[in-house]
C-alpha cells in the first residue's frame, strides 16, 4: 500500500493552527498567520500556547533565518519572491512551507518547462463549451495564477527560466498591474485581491537556457539560497528525511548514522572543492546538493534491508556515489577517482577505520 505524500498545510495543520491562535499581532491583509508566525513555523520554535494547548512548531528548514525574514517582508511588500540557488537546495520547498503558512494552500503551482504556455499563466477554454456557445465564464479555464488574484492567494512557478521568453514576459504586466484582462469577455478582468503575490524559483545551472528580461527581474526581489553551511546541521537533515523515505517504504530499519556522516562528508569535499584538513579536491561538474545526499543514504539503507548479504552501507557508498557524480559528465568519474586516492586514501593511513573500509573499495570505481 503506498504511502500518500502530505502537504505542507495538512500535514503541519494543527502546528498553523496553533500559530494562528498563539499571534495575535498584526496580519498583512489576506495573510492567516503574522510575519513573524510564518518565519517561526518555517525555522521552528519552542512551543507555543498554554497548558495542555501547547504545540511544538518543528524545525522544517535548515538555513538562514535572516533569509526566510527577508522573503516573508517581501511577500508582506505584495511584490514578487525570486528564489535562485543551485539544485536541491530547497528553493522548492521553502516556497511551499511560506504559500502554507501564508496563504493555507501550497497548491497554487505552475511548473515551468519548454512547453509551458501562457495559458498556463493566464488563462485558458474549455474548448467544448467554447465551441458550443462562444466564450463564457462556464468556458473560462483559470490559471493557478488567476486563481491567486482572485482569492489573494500566493502562487507559486517553480523554474521560471526554464519557460520561453514570451511566456516569461507575460507576467510583467500582470505583476505590474496586478490585474489579468479577459477581452473575449468584453470589460471583464480581475483584480488581485489582497495577499496576492507571486513565489518563482530559478536553478543558477539553468542560467543561458532561457534568461530573464530585465523588466520581468524587476518584478521580483532576488534572494539565493545557498547549501547548509553547517555540517552537524545537514548530517541532522539527511538521517531525518532518510528515516522519513524508509518509513514511506515501510522499512522498519534505523538510520546508519556513520553511512550518512561519511557520505555528507564526502559530499562537501567534493561540492567546496577543499576536504575538512584543507586538502585540495578537483571539483565534479554535476551537483552534490544535500537533496541528492538523502537519494544516495535512502539508497544505501534500502538496498542493506532488501539485500542482508550487502548490509554494510559503507562498502555500498563508492558505487552509488559513482553514479551520482558521473551522470552530467563522464569525467567527473575520473574526478572521484582522484578524491579517493588524494582524500580516501589519507584518511585511512591516518587510522580512520570507515574510511580505511571506503579504500579498500577503490576497485568499485572502475
């Protein structure tokens, strides 16, 4: 039997609940919760409440405080949120815990691709019923953006410079005017109801495939989202969305915690391009984010719960890494290669017994 993905807003319900009752400070118009309620539910808090009432708000994004502040004051300024940073950095999710805890829906969502259209921005017809009897509200297919205006909603477009310049262009004057004109409907347009505004998250990888214009950048405030800076924090993060992925599962197994150390150790080396002793490390293209670290534990321990004969992870780690790193460029298997003579290799002639185990694995590499 699978197990149902839960959003945000349901799965943290009682959590808003308990936030919206806590804070009773001032709400911008449209918000459910007060900026400071929606950065508490983001980052954590201790509980809030009294007596019996009182509700642990758990922490649900690693990073910069000061961050989630800024994107909280600019949704509350009404004016677009631009989140860049590389992939797997949790743009993605950081746009659903702030549309949750703001608007109580994540589901507004657009998905750039090549092939996403500005209907898909705008609006779009029933063609039946266009055909039948000519266009009509019952015609009428809104967008999640319309949507949005309408109920003073945030929406959310995730890769936004992954759709084609025009349909890009196309929500310059819609975030400028805040109003989507339906002509076919004579004088009928639609007005952004207060607590409207816009989330849209770009990968710096995608740069060059389609650029933004300037006067759509305009729109938006820009803030980058960068990778866990503190180790302790991402080892912490990897265990509990791993341990989350088996019991999606239903692997009734713990989480290795010296798999996971190892490989988000491993990761950051090879990401920064320096290893913790300050060792020069060569780079791989392809990107080592901390979401991918949780594919590769999750990996790990499946394949030590399915396949018993295999149940040291570790001596699983250098094939999987093998595959994440080569998947872009080919020579980045070259460049794991040397992570392990100059990194591996050092760490097990300095006694460490993990990493001794991890070179004796070296022929996996190919």
């Amino acid at each position: 039997m699978s197990t149902q993905i839960l959003l945000p807003e349901d799965r943290f319900a009682e959590e808003l609940e308990a936030l919206a009752a806590s804070d009773t400070g001032p709400r911008p118009p449209g918000w459910l919760l007060t900026p400071r309620a929606v950065v508490q539910f983001v980052m954590g808090t201790e509980s809030v409440g009294r007596g019996k009432a009182k509700v642990a708000i758990s922490p649900k994004y690693v990073g910069d405080p000061g961050l989630v502040e800024r994107c909280v004051v600019t949704l509350a300024g009404q004016r677009g949120l631009m989140l860049v940073g590389e992939p797997g950095t949790a743009k993605s999710m950081l746009s659903e815990l702030l549309a949750a805890a703001i608007s109580g829906t994540s589901t507004l969502v657009v998905q750039g691709t090549a092939g996403t259209t500005e209907d898909q921005l705008r609006y779009g017809w029933n063609y039946a019923q266009l055909l039948a009897h000519g266009p009509s509200e019952d015609a009428l297919v809104a967008s999640p953006v319309l949507r949005g205006m309408e109920t003073g909603r945030i929406v959310r477009i995730e890769e936004i410079t992954r759709c084609l310049p025009e349909v890009q262009d196309s929500l310059v004057s819609l975030l400028s005017e805040r109003r989507i004109a339906i002509p076919e409907l004579g004088d009928r347009s639609v007005a952004a109801t207060q607590g409207f505004s816009v989330i849209a998250t770009a990968n710096l990888r995608d740069r060059g495939v389609t650029e933004m214009s300037a006067a759509l950048k305009r729109r938006f405030n820009f803030e980058t989202v960068d990778p866990i800076a503190d180790i302790d924090a991402e080892i912490a993060l990897v265990t509990r969305q791993t341990r989350l992925a088996l019991a999606a599962a239903a692997v009734d197994k713990p989480v290795d915690e010296v798999v996971v150390e190892v490989l988000v150790t491993a990761f950051r080396d090879l990401r920064s391009g320096v290893s913790r002793e300050g060792w020069a490390v060569e780079k791989p293209s392809t990107v080592l984010s901390t979401a991918e670290a949780v594919a590769v534990s999750t990996s790990v321990a499946l394949g030590s719960a399915y396949f018993p004969a295999h149940a040291d992870g570790i001596r699983m780690l250098p094939g999987h890494l093998l595959g994440v790193v080569r998947k872009d460029d080919p020579a980045d298997a070259g460049r794991l290669r040397g992570y392990w003579d100059a990194v591996v290799r050092r760490r097990a002639e300095d006694g460490q017994r993990t990493w001794r185990t991890l070179w004796q694995q070296r022929d996996d590499l190919g």
